[in-house]
C-alpha cells in the first residue's frame, strides 16, 4: 500500500497498492472492514493520450476522496488523472481519465475543498487545478514535486515538496 485516505462524511476507506489497484472499503461502528470494489488502475488510459504510453512503476501518492459524494481521484497506471465514483455494491463509473502532466507521473491528488475541482502535482514541477477535462489553472512550482496539498482556510492551501519546503498558495 502506497497511499490511504478516509472519507470525511461516509464510512470508506480506500488504498492505493503497487500492484495498480485502488480498493475501496466500507467500515462500521464495530470496527469491521468490508470489501466494496477492487479497481484495476492498468485498465484505464487517459482519453486524451495520442498514442500508447507505457505504464509507470511509480510512488505515487496520489488518492483522494471527493468532500461529499462516493468519488476518488487518483492515478490511471500509466500517470493519468483518474477520477471515478462507486456505489455500496461496487459498481465502479469511470467520470474521466485525462493526461495533465505531459508524460509526467503523477504524484499526488485533492479535490479542492468543498468543490468537484481537483488539484494534481506531478514530476514536472506542475501544480494543476482542473474540473471535469477542464485545466483551470496551472502553476510552476519549479524543480520540486509537490507532495501534498492542505486545505488551510478559503481558498489558501500549503503545499509540501520535494525541495523541503512549504509554500502557500492562493488558488
């Protein structure tokens, strides 16, 4: 397991594996996990690749659930920005896998606070907002790669990089 995340408002749980799955889990009160869906990452190809582009071992940290619905963010295997939601019975829906970071793997991913945008980082040193297939904005975050985003209030987040540092941004 690579990466997990909680949801805020529904008792899931999802993990990110190196094996290229996301598996999403339902927990209760009493503590008990049960399976609601595996999905195999390998499957999916961002829509907007022109070609065949080859998976990608990564350490990717890159999983995050939507503020309010049954929804995920995360990464295609091959460094797409996968977005998908699920239901209790597992059914999966892919929402949209787009390439945003050139060949770039992606390294992390959030949706923006209380919103369907997501933020994603990559290897490139770019920082993207996007809703639906939609690039927002971009950033430059230079030679570093940015490995968390937090929410600190309105539309400020401090974001983590390889470089050591801290920055705070204003989307």
């Amino acid at each position: 397991i690579q990466a997990i995340a909680c949801h805020r408002r529904f008792p899931y749980i999802a993990a990110l594996s190196t094996d290229r799955h996301v598996s999403v889990w339902r927990y209760s009160r009493e503590g008990i996990l049960s399976n609601v869906c595996q999905i195999p990452l390998r499957a999916v190809k961002p829509d907007n690749d022109t070609g065949d582009v080859p998976y990608v071992h990564s350490t990717s940290q890159a999983l995050a659930f939507h503020d309010t619905l049954p929804r995920i963010a995360t990464r295609s295997a091959n460094g797409g920005l996968l977005e998908l939601s699920f239901d209790d019975d597992g059914t999966i829906r892919i929402l949209q896998c787009r390439r945003l970071h050139n060949d770039a793997d992606l390294i992390s991913t959030r949706y923006v606070k209380d919103s369907d945008a997501i933020l994603s980082a990559a290897l490139d040193g770019q920082f993207v907002m996007s809703l639906g297939t939609d690039v927002i904005r971009r950033w430059n975050i230079g030679n570093s790669n940015v490995h968390w985003a937090e929410h600190i209030g309105g539309t400020d987040y401090l974001l983590a990089s390889d470089l050591r540092l801290v920055a705070r941004l204003n989307i």
